[in-house]
C-alpha cells in the first residue's frame, strides 16, 4: 500500500487532526524532501508540537510521522538519500529538546522502511498495530458474499428502513455538516469539540477528501457516518446513531453503502480500522506515549467494536507502531511516578 495516500497525510485532514493538539496550529515544521539533480529521492512529513502536558513531540499534526521514498532509486541512490535523512533527523533531535515521537512502519514487501530502522537504532520502541482492511478490487456481488452471514439482513434492515443519503465533493452543503454535528451534540449530550473544528471536516469534503452519509428514519436523523477517503484507500472515520435506537442496526446499511461507494470511487482498499483482542491492543487507541513499553488492555467496548468491524469482511494487516522517547524524559516520568507512590 501507498502510504502516502492514506487519507491522514492529505492538506485538509491534517488540518483538522490539529484541532485535537493543545496549540495544534502553533507547531514548527521540519518537513523536508531529498532531492539531487531534480529528482527527489525521499521526503519526511513531520512537525514539533506541545502535548498537554507541555512536552515537545514530533509527530504529524498529531498523527504518524510520513516517510516517502522513491522506490525507482538505485541502491547508491537510495544510500544516500537515507544518509541525508538520517543526518536531518540527527539535527533536528540535537537542536530541539524533543520528548517523543511517533511513527508507523507500513512493512511494504514485508520490510521495514529506512526510518523504521532508523529510529529503532536510536533506542525506539516497537509493537504491533493491527487493522483490518478490505481489498476492493472484488466485485461488489464477491464483497457481500464475504459479510457475516448475520450481518446481510442487518445491512438489508438499513437499506430497507433508512433513506440514507451521500454527500460528497459535487452534493454537500455547510448545513448538511450542521447535521451531523446536531446530531453529535445530542448524542454526546455536550459540546466535545470546537465548531471551527466540524468547519474543517466540511473543507475535506469540498476537497475530495472525505464524504458524509446520514441516514434518516421515519423522516428524522437518526444516524450518520463521515469517512475520509483518498485517490487509493478510504478509512472508517466517525459515526454516530441515536441511542434510543441502539437495538436497531443503524451503521450496518450506511457502512456497507460507504464500502461500495469507495469503490466505486476507484478506492483500492477499505480500511475498517483497529483491531483488538482479548490480551492486545494498538498502543495508538488508548493514547499511550509517556510509557513506550506498556500496552493496556481493550476494553469490552473496543472488543465490540472490532468484532463489528469484522463482520464486514476483509483480512487482518499488521503495521509496526514504533515510538521514541528521550531517555532524559524517560527517567524523570519514571521519577514522577516514584515519587506519587511514595507520596
């Protein structure tokens, strides 16, 4: 798979995954890209911002950090361009006094990348991320073949129940956000996240790189799905049903409908998101950067969660999430901690 065009890494997405970074715009950015003779030969997405706790990360806007390369390089080519990087990354971490950092290693050709590499060489840790996508070069008729048996009369309930409409690029108005953000509210039963920050969600859309489904029953919204989608993979973002309809099969129909719009979108793949088990979690799901070595375990919520994700077919792909601390910082969260329990 093409990371590059995981939906993350597109202009607008992350522009809205740093509305949920305290000073998420305030960030510096060392991005750069590699280039000799005119051609570019690797190229870093990454950005130095505040946690909440008022440690510098480097991160992108919250999310992984990108590693581009040119896959056609030569070896001398490629050598040296992953010197050059290696050398920028020195420089950043030696200027900046950097807590953390994230990276996802997408192990094309069952490999690790470069930086991958890199960065456990400086003391890195890395664990397991566990997705589950679906390969949409299958006919659409092959694609519900593969959904659990239970779950074709669910997504025929939807169909059938719920007159679900698709907003993308070409059909979606402001108001049609203020929807699905209403409904949000209700839902939630309070405010969770800035209006400027369901403003953005609207510019994906506008830009291609993300599309809205909501789903009325009975002629009331009762349920919605935002997905953000790219030129080669879609991926299951947010979704929201009233609760008093919780014993109805509100997400089935729409998340089908979204499977089959991406494909027919020219989507490659359909990425469903986290999987989760009994004894394993994804480090990522639970927000867990201060401890680099500790994974909690899911909750029965989670479980569920990706049991339903299940449901809808596809195979199970595993990234490597790989994080790196300052051991400076390192040793005094470890003092931190003492000093509580003897407290």
């Amino acid at each position: 798979m093409d990371e590059y065009q995981h939906p993350y890494y597109q202009p607008f997405t992350q522009r809205w995954h740093k509305k949920f970074e305290p000073k998420g715009d305030e960030v510096d950015d060392f991005s750069f890209v590699i280039v000799e003779n005119g051609v570019a030969f690797a190229g870093v997405l990454v950005m130095l911002y505040l946690d909440d706790q008022g440690n510098h990360k480097l991160s992108a806007s919250g999310k992984p950090i990108l590693f581009l390369e040119n896959r056609n390089a030569d070896y001398y080519d490629a050598q040296r361009a992953y010197q050059a990087v290696r050398e920028e990354f020195d420089r950043i971490l030696e200027k900046h006094a950097t807590a953390a950092m994230i990276y996802w290693d997408f192990l094309k050709s069952q490999e690790m990348s470069f930086l991958g590499q890199y960065f456990l060489e400086k003391g890195a840790f890395a664990t397991p991320y566990i997705t589950r996508m679906i390969d949409l070069s299958e006919t659409e008729e092959q694609l519900h073949q593969k959904l659990r048996k239970s779950f074709k009369s669910l997504v025929n309930w939807g169909n059938n129940n719920l007159a679900i409409k698709i907003f993308d690029e070409n059909t979606i108005t402001p108001s049609d956000i203020e929807k699905f953000r209403l409904l949000h509210l209700k839902v939630a039963g309070r405010q969770t996240r800035s209006q400027e920050s369901w403003d953005v969600q609207y510019d994906m859309v506008v830009n291609k790189e993300a599309f809205l489904m909501l789903g009325d029953l009975n002629n009331e919204l009762a349920t919605g799905v935002f997905m953000y989608i790219s030129k080669r993979l879609c991926y299951y973002g947010t979704s929201v049903s009233r609760r008093e309809l919780f014993d109805k099969p509100m997400s089935h129909g729409l998340l089908w409908k979204s499977i089959v719009y991406a494909k027919n979108k020219g989507c490659k793949y359909f990425e469903l998101g986290e999987q989760v088990y009994p004894r394993q979690a994804n480090k990522v799901s639970y927000g867990v950067y201060e401890d680099v070595s500790r994974i909690y375990a899911p909750d029965e919520k989670a479980l569920n969660i990706a049991t339903f994700k299940r449901g809808f077919g596809g195979n199970t792909v595993v990234r490597l999430d790989i994080r790196w601390q300052n051991n400076i910082f390192s040793n005094q969260n470890r003092e931190q901690c003492g000093a509580s329990k003897n407290a």
